[in-house]
C-alpha cells in the first residue's frame, strides 16, 4: 500500500473521531464560534466603525463564503479542514520515509492540548493558522531551495492563516525567519504576506477605536496552571489556556504531567536528530518555537509589566495579551521531536530485540496523545453538539432587513448563556445575523474581574446602561432583548415600542432615534476596501500560478535521505517505503468569564 493514502486515511480518522458530533444537523456555537446561516456582507465587516478589527478579514470572507454555500456547511468545511489539515501536514513535514513514525506526528500534532482549548474556545480562525504552519513551512523549505511552485504553495499556505491579526503575524514572522535574507525571492514572500494582512493592519491603522487596550487583560489573559505540576509544565505539555471552562477534565489529572514528561523526554534526542535532517531549517524552527514559549510565559512573569505597558502605547500590543496563543510554533516542533525520537528509539529495539518490538513502540507513541487527552474524542465528549437557531431569529432578521437601523443587543453582554443552546456560553450572535450594525459590550467579564473593551461608544452606552439611563437614550433604532426580559428593569424600555414579542427574542422600536445608520466614514471604507481587494488578489494569482505550473506544482513528492540509509530487518515494506512529501536534507486558578 502506498504510503500516500495510508497517511489521508489516518488524517481522516483522526479527523473523524474528533468530529463526530458534526454529522448531527445545526450549528456548533461555543465563545466565539457562531457561525449562522447566512452572515451578510456589511461595511461593518470590512472597516468597522469605532472597533478594532479582531474580526478582519475573517468576517468578510466568512459573508462571502455564505453567499455559496450555508453557514452550516462552511463550519464542518473549515472545522474539518483544522484537524485534517493538522494531521497531515505534520506527516508530510517530518524527514523520516517510515509510515508509523508520520502517524506519530499526525496524531501528535493534531491530538493536542493547544487545538482541544482552542477549540473549546471556539477560536477556529487561530486554529486554521495551526493546521497551516506545517504547509507554511514545507513551502518556505521549497522556496529556500528554489523549487517549482514554492512561492505561490506559502502564499496558500499563508492565505487562512491571515484570517486573523493573530494568525497574520505568526505567518508572516514564520517567512521572515524561514527565509534567508538579502534574496529577491525573500523580499517577495514578505511582501505577499505583507499584503495578506493588509486588510487588518489598514483597519487598525484608521480605526477610532485607537488601538489601546486594556492592561488589566495581561494578567486575565495569562497563562494558568491546570494541575498539581504548575504553569510552565501546562505551557510545556501545550495547555495553559486562561480559560479554565475550556480545559478539557483530563488535563486535571495527577498523571498529565507525568505523561507530558515522558513526552518530552522521547522528543529530546528527536529535536537533535530533527537538527540533523533538517539542516536548512531546523535552528530557525527552534528559534520560531523559543520565541512563541517565551510570550506564552512572559504573562505570568516580571516581563508582564512591559506587556501592559504595549497594550497602552503600542497600537495593537493586545494581540500580546493572550499569550498562550502563541505556542503554535512549539507545539509543530515538539511533535516532530517526539515523531523522531519515537523512531530512533523503535530502531534501537528493532535491532537489539525484533522488529515487533519497534513497531510497538511507534504505534504506543501514536496513542500517547490520545491517552493523555481522551476527552478530545468525540466532540470533547459531547461538547461540541450542534444546536439549532429558533424562529425568533430569522423573524426579527426580517423586520430589521425591512426598516434599517443601528440595533442595540441587550442585556448588555457580549457573551452570553442561551437555553436555546444548551446554556453555553457563546458570543452574541445578533452582528453576524442581522444585516445592520450592531452595538453590543465589547468588555469581557473574567471572573470578578471586567477588561475593558477598545470601542468609544460601547463604552459609552455601558456607562449610560450603568447609570440607569434608558435604552432609548443610545439613539439605537432598533433594541433587541435576549430571553430573560423580566431580568430588566422596566425603566430600561421605557420610550420604545415593542414590535415583537418571541419566545427567546423582543424587538424594540425607538420612534426618536435618527434615521441614519451608523457607519465608518467614506475615506475608512475606501481604503479597508483595497486592502481586502489586495489581500483577495494575492491569493487568487497564487492559485492561478499553481494552476499555470500544472498539478504536479502542488505538492511534489522529494526523496529524503540522510547520507546513511538505515534500515530495520524484516519491517513490512509499507513501513519502509518512501512516501510523498519526505523531505529533502543532506546527512546531516482558574479564571472564568461570567457571561
């Protein structure tokens, strides 16, 4: 059996296990994953008016994408797309011609603590820059050596992971590390990367909002412990997120830490043999990975003061905040030492014992992962469940369609518990459901503790809401009220008039409000447009210059070797056959928001 179609099949299964909840109808809503069934284009996605562009330009192509297909669908697409993508990526950058040693990255990269809290976090769009770093860097290694197709395979490869600010940065750090420097070719990679983070770096450059943020959200932010062995053992076994409700139960347990050791102890002599495979590359990864594992900790240590000194004076520094994020290259590079080291010590047994006794190994080290985090296994056990949108939505999405107005969301929250979905906590969807601007809270609740958000005028309305004021003096046209109305004092209503009346959702007019809506203005909206319409261009000449190389242009299968071919008496020869996509080298506390 070729090798090639062992390794989709075992992307596929992993894929398939973790996701198996998706086969229900309906929609996976958790923080911020709310996809909806049809997001519509506003201006508001593109250059928001007095907010910085967390969303940008992952809402536009989000709208975009909906106009071809339904929310629901484009969710199990890009969901699938992270855990497929992760684990076969991971396979194919590992410089081995062994199978088992590529299942064992597979799942060590896609079986993670990272991608479980992530995903629990329902932060999707950082974990499509996850699934792409391998890619990422297959390409930049083609770049490097001057192959066919190598600068347009990292512009796809860099395309979703600029989806986000976050997930921009990380890529195009990773090129300007990656690539040597003084080249054409260099110079060319930065600048199409460049140009894929053109649409939130133009937003945040115009935005209102200023770019400031909340120093209180570095200490909210950071990293936590979430068991027995401390922060930095959570950080070194991949966890460590802030939010404590989004640790899967396993993570708690007396012997992740233990497991955790173990793993980095097999990764050790794999991190040196991985030095000597990958000589054009690898001290660059580990300097990529040293970098992200340092702000993942600097929250927790006395670097934190100069953390909330850049979230004040450095436009954008918040994206510093939440540092945990950050470890994605780390996690990539200590799933290719432990792939490695797994193989070097299955060698070993092979040799001394037989070769049963290696292939036991390798195929233990596959399932060390998912024996330290088994609650990642269907859905985190269930939690990802798909939920259906009620009526009340597409009733009030039509009245509002009908007589355009600034909505404002109420209660005054941007994250929110629903019964309709199952009482989990999820970001407001009303902004991506209706297709007029929204004004909801962009502070966050964390614990007992409220990090200020970056929008004036929410902050404004929060303060008015604070004071007693009522909704009507927002100057919004339309207030929508989440179930729980008669948790609102009636004073709050007072001069508005209720249009309709739902068993989870009421809509408010307010006959005083002014009649236009709330926008960026002319000047914003050009240039946030071109920054899109430049970012859209470099992604589509990447794939037309694929298409122009021919398809083999894709993905070229390159034989590794090591300058002394080793080999392991009486393997199966599935196991020992060179798959595509070997690489070339010589011989070388808990925090928890309250919604």
């Amino acid at each position: 059996m070729r090798a090639g179609p062992v390794l989709h099949t075992i992307a596929g299964a992993v894929t398939a296990v973790v996701l198996a909840p998706l086969a229900l109808p309906g929609y996976v809503l958790r923080y911020d994953m709310t996809f909806v069934p049809r997001q519509p284009m506003t201006w508001e996605m593109v250059a928001p008016a007095d907010a910085l562009p967390r969303a940008v330009p992952l809402d536009a192509v989000v709208s975009a994408a909906n106009t071809v297909m339904p929310g629901w669908l484009l969710q199990r697409i890009a969901l699938v797309a992270i855990v497929y993508l992760a684990a076969l990526g991971a396979a194919r950058l590992l410089p081995t011609q062994r199978l088992l040693p590529r299942a064992v990255a597979a799942l060590a990269f896609a079986w993670t603590p990272f991608l479980a809290e992530r995903l629990l976090l329902g932060q999707w769009a950082l974990l499509l820059a996850y699934a792409c770093l391998p890619w990422l860097i297959i390409a930049a290694r083609d770049v490097r050596a001057g192959r066919k197709g190598g600068l347009p395979r990292l512009v796809i490869a860099a395309g979703p992971a600029a989806l986000t600010p976050t997930g921009g940065l990380i890529a195009l750090v990773t090129v300007a590390v990656l690539l040597p420097l003084r080249r054409r070719v260099t110079a060319a990679a930065l600048a199409a990367v460049t140009a894929l983070n053109a649409p939130w770096l133009v937003a945040a450059l115009t935005s209102p909002a200023g770019g400031a943020s909340d120093p209180e959200g570095v200490a909210q932010f950071a990293a936590r412990a979430e068991n027995w062995a401390g922060t930095l053992a959570a950080l070194l076994g991949t966890g460590g997120i802030w939010n404590a409700q989004t640790v899967p139960a396993s993570r708690e347990s007396v012997l992740a830490p233990l497991v955790t050791l173990v793993l980095l102890a097999v990764a050790v002599p794999g991190l040196r043999e991985l030095r000597r495979r990958l000589p054009d590359v690898a001290d660059r990864l580990f300097v990529l990975a040293a970098g992200g594992f340092v702000l993942a900790l600097a929250g927790i240590t006395p670097a934190a003061g100069l953390l909330e000194w850049a979230v004040v004076h450095v436009p954008g520094g918040g994206l510093l905040r939440d540092g945990q994020k950050f470890l994605i290259p780390y996690t990539l590079v200590l799933a290719l030492g432990f792939a490695l080291g797994a193989e070097l010590i299955a060698e070993r047994l092979a040799r001394r014992w037989d070769p049963a006794s290696g292939r036991a190994l390798l195929v233990a080290a596959a399932l060390l992962p998912v024996m330290l985090l088994p609650d990642l296994a269907f859905g985190a056990m269930g939690q990802l469940r798909p939920v259906r949108y009620p009526a009340d939505w597409d009733a009030v999405a039509r009245l509002v369609s009908a007589s355009p107005g600034e909505v404002l969301s109420l209660p005054f929250e941007g994250y929110q518990r629903y019964g309709w979905a199952g009482g989990v906590v999820i970001r407001d969807p009303a902004p991506r459901f209706l297709d007029v601007p929204v004004l909801m809270n962009d502070a966050l609740r964390v614990g007992l503790v409220t990090v200020d958000g970056e929008s004036p005028r929410a902050g404004a309305v929060g303060a008015l809401l604070a004071a007693g004021r009522p909704a009507a003096a927002a100057g919004t046209r339309w207030v929508l009220v989440a179930e729980g109305a008669q948790q609102l004092d009636n004073s709050v209503l007072s001069g508005l008039r209720q249009v309709y009346d739902g068993r989870y959702l009421q809509l408010w007019e307010n006959p005083s409000a002014p009649a236009v809506l709330r926008e960026a203005d002319s000047g914003r909206r050009a240039a946030a447009l071109v920054a899109h319409l430049l970012a859209a261009a470099v992604v589509i000449g990447g794939v037309l210059s694929l298409l122009l190389l021919g398809s083999r242009s894709w993905y070229r299968p390159r034989t590794y070797r090591t300058g002394e071919e080793r080999s392991w008496p009486n393997w199966p020869r599935s196991l020992l056959r060179r798959s595509p996509g070997a690489s070339s080298g010589s011989s070388e506390c808990s925090r928890r928001p309250a919604p």
